[in-house]
C-alpha cells in the first residue's frame, strides 16, 4: 500500500478509537504503531471493565464489523482489568502519561493475539463487569510473561465472509468521523 494511502487509512482508524473512546468515557493513552490504547479507570467510570467491552464491540462496529459491506480494517481487541500505575513518567521536561505493569502488559498481548472482529476479555475483566457468561466460548492462552494460561472470553462481531478487505468502503462511509 502506498504511504499517503496507508496515512489515510491509519488516520481513519485513529479517528474511529478516539471517537469511541472519548464517547465511553475513556482515556487515550496512546497510539502506538496501528494500535490504539485505552484506558478506563475505576475513578473516573464505575463499571469500567464493562464499559471497555462496550467500547470494544461499538469500535468493531465502527470499523464496519457486522456490516453488510464488511470491515474496513483487520482489527482485534484485548481487555484486561487489574492494578497498574497510571501517571507521568520521564524527565519533567518530556513527561509522558500512561499505564505501565503488568495489567497492562497482559491486555496488550491479549490484543496482539485477537483474531480480526475478535475481543478477548480476561477472565478477570469478564467477572468484573458483570456480563452474563452463559454462552460465551472460553478459551486459554499462553501469555508470555505468565507462567500460567490466561483464560479469555471470545467476543466476536462478525463480519460477512464475502467482504473482509483491507481499505475504504464502495461507499466512502467513514463511521469514524
């Protein structure tokens, strides 16, 4: 893909996260490569882990995940829901806000292994938000860092198996703006 398209493409997606998560009430910690990172803090909402896996499903479907005309973008999410250090880091004159630990670093990989128009909630995250989990398939995976399995749940918002390409819609709906 050519850059100034691979730009355009990457802005859009930027455009979407942000939207939704200022929309949920969460925070932008930062865009890293083609990932967006949010946070939800217990101070700031209640039910937080409930409202990442809300803000999950409404970004897949910005995305165009459970569309007729199928997503846009080959996306996947990872949520995780325990202690982290939220705050500024670095010298004074070049702080930076952001989440660091390990609850962090597990719903980062959680997202790394997310399939398109997946969202894998860690069991801890499930159990705090509340979710009926009757029949939500399970499944367990090696998180490097982690001597044991994780267990997630799978959240999908499936895209039609005639249109799963990479770039603007034939419409030219950007539901991100």
């Amino acid at each position: 893909m050519e850059a100034a398209r691979f730009s355009a493409l990457m802005n859009r997606f930027f455009r979407a996260g942000t939207h939704v998560l200022i929309d949920t009430d969460g925070l932008i910690d930062k865009f890293v490569g083609d990932e967006v990172v949010g946070l939800y803090l217990p101070a700031m909402v209640a039910d937080h882990p409930r409202a990442a896996i809300e803000a999950a499903q409404k970004l897949l479907s910005a995305l165009g995940y459970g569309d007729p005309d199928g997503p846009w973008l080959p996306v996947g999410v990872g949520i995780h829901s325990g202690t982290a250090f939220v705050g500024s880091v670095g010298d004074p004159s070049v702080a930076d806000f952001t989440a660091m630990g390990d609850t962090v670093n597990v719903a980062a990989r959680l997202a790394s292994a997310a399939k398109a128009g997946e969202i894998l909630v860690s069991d801890a995250a499930w159990k705090r938000s509340g979710i009926d989990a009757v029949s939500t398939p399970t499944r367990k995976l090696e998180v490097k860092g982690r001597t044991a399995p994780v267990e997630v749940r799978v959240l999908r918002v499936d895209a039609p198996a005639q249109s799963r390409a990479v770039g603007p819609r034939a419409s030219g709906a950007d539901p991100g703006s």
